[in-house]
C-alpha cells in the first residue's frame, strides 16, 4: 500500500504476454488509447499507468511487477491461495477479478479503495 490517502494498483504478468484474453481491435474495450495495437502487456501498463495519473495524480501510484526473472515471495502466496488470472490486477495488495488491464475496471477498483 502506497502512503496514506494513496492507491497502489500493481500489474504482475510476464514481459511477453497479452494485455488481455482478448484482441486489441478497433473496439478497445479496454478503454486505453495509447498502446492500441501493441496487445502487450508492458505497453499496455504504461497506457494504463498514464491514464492513472492523469485522472488521479498522485493520489494513485502504479506499479509493474514481471515474473520473469522469479516471483516474489508474497506474489507466490497470492497464486497458491487465490489462483488469480494473469495478468493479475492488485489494489493496494488486494487481488481484484479484473484479469486483463482495463481502465474502467481498474478505476472502479481505485474508487473503492479511496472511500
């Protein structure tokens, strides 16, 4: 959790897989602009984390975590425990059932954790 009256969302996947189950298409669904077209998972946390930001400023911080190199201990704990879809979505170190990187989502996830 970030410092008080701060949200942490944190994106844990792997650096080369999909943004998403789904195709980036014209639709985007995912309601992000900027890494139209790319469907990767790093291009599509930096999209998201902009949008973050630009909505919420500091009130929101964003972190990538990749598990490509090892998974952290409490990341390891969370898969075993809850079996969450990747890319796993956290907020403030809680998992959420979002399952792919989607700005609407992800904002009501942030909304309930500044209440």
């Amino acid at each position: 959790m970030g410092m008080a009256g701060t949200v942490t969302v944190e994106v844990v996947g792997l650096k080369n897989s999909e943004c998403s189950p789904f195709p980036c298409d014209d639709d985007r669904t995912c309601g992000l602009e900027e890494c139209f077209k790319s469907g990767t998972l790093v291009a599509a946390f930096q999209a998201l984390a902009n949008a973050l930001k630009a909505a919420y400023g500091d009130r929101v911080e964003t972190k990538l975590t990749l598990l490509d190199d090892g998974t952290p201990v409490y990341i390891r704990e969370i898969i075993e425990r809850e079996h969450p879809p990747i890319p796993m979505i956290l907020v403030n170190g809680r998992v959420t059932k979002i399952g792919r990187i989607v700005l609407d989502r992800t904002k009501a996830e942030i909304e309930k954790a500044l209440v």
